[in-house]
C-alpha cells in the first residue's frame, strides 16, 4: 500500500473527504514537518499502543569493506529512525 492508497482507505472508513484525509496522513507522516518525524528529530519516542514504537537508534563509527574493491573504509556515526512492532500488530498480522 502506498501513500494515496493509504489516503484512500482512511477517507473512505471515516467518511471524511479525502482532501482532509491527505492532511491527516500528512501531518503524522511528512518527514520534513509531521508529528512523528517532529517527535523523533527532538529525541522523543512515539508509542502508540498495541500498534507499535517509533525511536531514534544511534550507530557508532566502524571500518567496513568496500565489497567492490575489498578495500577498508571508515562508516561514519549516524542516527536512523526505527519501528518496533507492538503485540497487538504482531498477534494481528501473523501466528
């Protein structure tokens, strides 16, 4: 599913048109201003229960290999968003 389809189906279970349904999808997942990403850039963890968490995770610098070459290259520290799926979404979607 991507995001119109996604658009789609949230306006049409709420009966809400779906230029207001974009704005909804929208102000929760932009990642330039969305409530999540906001959320996120600022340090905090989004929880939403039985669904899932959002979180930063933290990498520390490392060598690699470049798999081409085989040469040593160094992998700078970086800071990537996450999801964890919570036990509702987990006994939803599977055995």
């Amino acid at each position: 599913m991507n995001k119109s389809e996604l658009v789609q189906q949230l306006a049409n279970r709420t009966s809400i048109s779906r230029a207001d349904a974009q704005k909804a999808v929208e102000a929760l997942f932009s990642v330039n201003d969305g409530i999540i990403a906001q959320a996120l850039k600022s340090g905090d963890k989004v929880t939403i229960t039985g669904f899932g968490s959002f979180e930063t995770k933290q990498r520390e610098a490392r060598k690699g290999r470049n798999p081409r070459t085989g040469k040593e290259i160094d992998i700078a520290a970086s800071t990537s968003a996450g999801f964890r799926a919570g036990k509702g979404l987990k006994d939803a979607i599977g055995s």
